[in-house]
C-alpha cells in the first residue's frame, strides 16, 4: 500500500513539474515582453523630445533618428527646404546621483 501511495504521489509530481516549468516560461517571456515594449516606448518619446528640438532650431521631415551608445541621436530631415544630416547629443544617464 505505502508503495502504491509513493508511486502514486511520484508519478503526478513527475506529470506537475513540465506545466510548472511552462508557466515559469511563458511569465518570463511575458515579463522580457513588458521590458522590451516599455524601452521602445521611452525610445520614442526621448525621439520626440529630440524632433521637436531640432525643429526649434529650423528642421523639418526629420527622420531616421537613431540614438548610439553615447548619446548621440543622428538622422536625416530638411532645412531651408534643402536635405540635411542632423545630429545632436542628449547625454546618456548613467543612474548615479550627485553629491555635494
């Protein structure tokens, strides 16, 4: 009897762990998901910030905008009805706080 029990509670515990490993899967592919989807979001509205910028400055069509690991947002539009190449560098946040 107690063998019948053990074997029992091994095989369901055997037929569990795949469907927890799943969840487990799909809640992290879920959270990567949330990830990607709020960085391109605070890409774009830093792209914004950026186009409205350079038309402050007389740029118009700007597109292709592109940021590198230094800051530097580069793309192409028009000015003075002529193509232009822009480039501007927004500094990067590096996370630490200042001290006085």
């Amino acid at each position: 009897m107690i063998r019948a029990a053990t074997l029992a509670a091994l095989l369901s515990a055997g037929l569990t762990f795949p469907a927890l490993a799943a969840e487990a899967d799909a809640t992290a592919d879920a959270a990567n998901t949330a990830t990607t989807f709020l960085a391109e979001q605070a890409h774009q509205a830093e792209a914004n910030k950026v186009r409205a910028l350079l038309a402050s400055r007389g740029y118009t069509q700007v597109v292709n905008l592109n940021r590198d690991a230094d800051g530097r947002w580069t793309g192409s539009g028009m000015k003075d009805g002529k193509p232009a190449y822009v480039s501007l560098v927004v500094p990067v946040a590096t996370g630490t706080a200042a001290t006085n």
